[in-house]
C-alpha cells in the first residue's frame, strides 16, 4: 500500500470510511453522493458546506432578564456574569453548526484543537474561548508554522497556560515546556539528562525568555490584522532583552533579542521559524495527523513508505495543511487498497469518541437538535443539560475541555489510544446514549424532557427500500451505519430481537398492518429495540 491516489469511484464501503473519518457524521443520502465519487473529488464536497445554523450563541439566563448575546455585548468581558455557562453555550454553538452540516474543516479544528490543546474551564472569559474557536477555524485549512506564531498571542492560551504570568524578571515555563514537548517539535528519546534529543531542558528557559512580555488584552481591543481577531499584546517591559542561545538540538542558534513590538514580534517568528526548519517537527505533526486520520499505530514499512513521504510533503509545503490531509486521504493506504483486503488493518479499526458516536447517531437517524433561534427552552435542555452536564462527562469527553494540556487520553497515550474511550465509568453514557435520543428524556440524568427524539418509524420508511422484509431491513441498516458487512449470524440476532419467536412473515405481516391501517404502535416499539441494538452493537462502536 501506497501514498498513490485512489483514482476510481469510492463506492459505498470506502466512501463510509472517508466521510468517518473525514468528518463527524453523515446520512444516507450523503453517503451516497460521496461513493460516486473518486477521493479527490469527494474531499472537494467535503469543503463546501461552509452553512452556519446558529451564528451567534444565546444565553437565555437569568429568565427575567437574560444575558442574550452576550458576545456582541460592550461591557467588559471579565465583567459579564455566568462565564462557566457561557463557555458551555459556546462548545454547544460549536457543536450544533457541525451537526448540521458536513465540512472537513470541522474535523481538522478539532484536529488542531488536540494539537494545540486548551481547556475551556481555564481561559478567563468565554470570549476568549469564543476567538480561539475562531482561531482555530481560521487555520483548520492553514499554515500550521503560521498557527503557532499566531496562538502564542491568543487571549485564551495565555490565560491558560499562564503566559500572561511570564516576565523578563520572574519567568513562567509553563507554555515554552508545553509549546516544545506538545504543541510542536515534541519530545524525542532521551539521550542524555535534560536532553530530549529533539530539545533540551536549556531550550524550555530560553524559549521562556522569547515568550516573555507577551500579555492578555481583555477588553479584546488589538485586532490582527491578518486573521480580524482579537489578540493579546506586548508589554516590552516585561520581555527579556537579552539575546537567546539554544542548544545543540537547534545547531547552538542564536537569536538576538527585541526591543520593541515590532522586532519583538520579529524574535517570536525567528524563533518559531527556527523549530519549524527542524524535520522532526514536520514528522511530529504527519504523525498526529496519521493517527487522526488512520490509525494509532503504524509498521515499519508505514514509517518508509508513507510517514516519511508526508514529512517531506509537509516540509517542501511549508506546514500547510491541507496539501497533507488530501494526499493522505485519497490514498489507497487509507482504503486498504492494496492487499485485496478492505476491512484488515484500517477501515473499522478506530474505536469511536463519544463526540462521533453521538454525532453519527444523530445524522444517521434524522434526530433534530431543536432550534435554538425559535425553541431555546428545549434547545438549552438538550444541549447543556443533557449533552454538556451529562452525557459529555459521563462519556469521558469533556468537549473542549480535556483534563490537563496532554489533551484527551484516546488521542494521545499510548498504547491503548482509542481504546480508552472504553472503560467501566464511561460505557453507561455510552449505551444509553440512544435511549435518550429515542425517548427524547434525559435517561442518564433526571429523565427530563429535551423536546426531540428519534422518529424510528418515520427513520425506516424514508431510508429503506423493503422496510417489511427484515433481513433486508437489517442488511440496509448495517450497510448504512457499519464499517463494512454486517455477518448472517449477526443478521439472525438481530432479527430475533424483533421476531421475538415467530417466523420472519410475522415482520412482513406487521408492517403491512401498519401501512394499511396507520397504527405504528407494534412497529414503533420493535424498530425502538432493533435500532437500539444496533447502535449500542460492537460494531457501530467503530470507525
């Protein structure tokens, strides 16, 4: 298997995989679009729905009279009440515009979100979460080298990784460790006390030094000039003036210092500049796109045969995004094009987070988050009380709100990875997660109403041809929602479920009752158990 393009038309296993990984969800009739078309073409579409559904968020508290849209608001931000919720409003907003619509520029922010990780709780007001957001965006088809020069001033990560704290007189690492050892070149094999191999303990202090003066701005009030968002500042007080000199993992450079904003912000890009020419950067980043995007672990003839190409794809790019992400995803490695076997090593082989999972339950069966401009009462039931304050937790994943600057444990540790998304205290959230969407209630918190649900009837009748036949109406399920096809043993399972006994025209005969007669009573409560099952089954767990 190779990087070389996958020239013919997906058909509808591959196109699962790429719209899997490429994006959060997708429904039938996406799906189908998509496989007729080549990879090239198909992540084409997938840049195209650019559609906002909600373009501002609102927050409905305190009822009597309601904070509204508090981010279009002239008071200071750090004045504004409830930042918490409004966070959470924010990460909600967030999620119901990537629901409603399929762009591959949603999965790379979030991409970039586990790359240059926050954590909403712990960057001051949620304006500031709200232009990373925007940040993030900006970038998700954009210059990673370019990224890191710009989030270095970004109000949200200098609050959250204590920057804003970093003087010329008493320094704060913490974002010079976290911009080496994570956000950019990594920490390679340690070949020596403090010595990392790709940086050295003396680079975090001098990197600290570089990273020195540079301040919040909470009122939001400098703009830049290349993105239109708002950014922190430069306190040339507090930034070290004297001239930096790094290891020997960066060839001794030496980097003289600023004095003023401009050749301050000159010293920020030379030193950026100076981790980007090193080859081990762009590997680290190919490398957490691959494991994104493909899988967590790789061979040795991977390394040679497609890692390495990309690095140098990436250099001789110079970090732009984009030009990686569609060579990887139109090649035949990443269809398991090339062993006569398309469901061994990479289709199906990553276990869904619970943002997927969630994600893809909701497009797959036509739930419809409620409306936030004209139904806030059920949409605030649904999006904070059921998604953030309870589904999200319980599942394990915080939305935009990992535990510590590591990020998400699935995405980053190994060697279980994804693998961890499954454990005794997250797979309740996950195998009810249907039994919400079905009965429109709350099931994992209070049974409260969120004003929507699954129409399980409605779902069969609009997407399967022969909804009365039940092998026919399972096969049609799976094939919609599985990575590839479902057994016949798992067919007759699954029948069972419905049948209860009886033989297979018991199902046929039910159906036609319903479409003669228009009770769905019968049908509506055995299509709740079927689909059910077949969500919470091992298989719709993968990707």
């Amino acid at each position: 298997m190779s990087l070389t393009p996958l020239t013919s038309n997906l058909g509808v296993s591959r196109a699962k995989h790429l719209l899997r990984r490429a994006c959060f969800h997708y429904n039938k009739n996406l799906l189908y679009t998509i496989s007729e078309l080549n990879a090239e073409q198909a992540i084409e579409y997938l840049l195209q729905d650019n559609t906002i559904s909600y373009t501002e968020p609102y927050d409905p508290l305190p009822t009597e009279n309601p904070h509204g849209f508090w981010l279009s608001s002239s008071e200071y931000p750090p004045d504004i009440p409830n930042q918490a919720r409004k966070r959470g409003l924010l990460s909600q907003w967030w999620f119901y515009n990537m629901v409603n619509r399929n762009n591959l520029k949603d999965k790379l922010l979030f991409f970039l979100h586990t790359t240059f990780t926050i954590s909403s709780g712990d960057v001051g007001a949620s304006h500031y979460f709200y232009d990373h957001l925007r940040l993030l965006e900006y970038f998700s088809d954009g210059n990673l080298r370019v990224l890191a020069k710009k989030i270095t001033l970004d109000n949200a990560m200098l609050n959250y990784l204590d920057n804003t704290q970093n003087n010329a007189n008493n320094p704060n690492e913490n974002y010079a460790r976290e911009f080496l050892e994570l956000f950019t070149i990594t920490k390679g094999e340690q070949i020596g006390e403090g010595d990392y191999s790709t940086y050295t303990e003396d680079d975090v202090i001098q990197a600290a030094r570089v990273f020195s003066g540079f301040k919040t701005m909470l009122d939001r009030s400098i703009i830049d000039p290349d993105t239109g968002i708002p950014m922190g500042r430069i306190n040339i007080n507090q930034h070290d003036q004297g001239d930096k000199i790094f290891s020997h993992a960066f060839d001794n450079y030496e980097l003289q210092a600023g004095t003023d904003q401009n050749s301050i912000m000159d010293e920020l890009h030379e030193f950026v500049d100076m981790i980007f020419n090193k080859e081990a950067t762009a590997k680290a980043y190919v490398e957490k796109l691959y494991r994104f995007f493909v899988k967590s672990e790789w061979s040795s003839m991977d390394e040679i045969n497609i890692i390495n190409p990309l690095t140098q794809q990436m250099i001789d790019n110079d970090y732009e995004i984009m030009p990686i992400v569609r060579t990887l995803l139109s090649s035949q490695h990443f269809y398991d094009a090339g062993d006569g076997d398309p469901s061994d090593e990479i289709l199906g082989s990553i276990i869904k987070s619970p943002l997927q999972l969630l994600a893809s339950a909701i497009r797959n069966l036509g739930f419809v988050i409620p409306n936030p401009e004209d139904d806030m009462d059920n949409y605030y039931r649904f999006s904070m009380y059921f998604l953030r304050n309870t589904y999200f937790p319980m599942a394990g994943m915080n939305l935009f709100a990992p535990d510590t600057v590591a990020g998400y444990p699935a995405v980053y540790q190994a060697p279980d990875f994804d693998r961890q998304w499954f454990s005794s205290a997250t797979i309740l959230a996950r195998y009810r997660m249907i039994e919400c969407l079905i009965t429109g209630r709350n099931a994992l918190g209070q049974n409260g109403q969120f004003g929507s649900s699954v129409d399980t009837v409605s779902v069969i009748q609009n997407n399967i041809s022969s909804p009365g036949n039940i092998y026919n109406l399972i096969n049609d399920i799976a094939e919609i929602l599985y990575p590839y096809g479902i057994q016949q043993e798992r067919i007759e399972y699954f029948a069972e479920l419905v049948l209860d006994g009886y033989p297979s025209y018991y199902w046929q005969d039910t159906w036609d009752d319903y479409i003669e007669n228009g009770d769905d009573t019968i049908v509506r409560n055995k299509l709740d158990v079927l689909i059910g099952a077949m969500i919470n089954a091992a298989e719709n767990q993968l990707m």
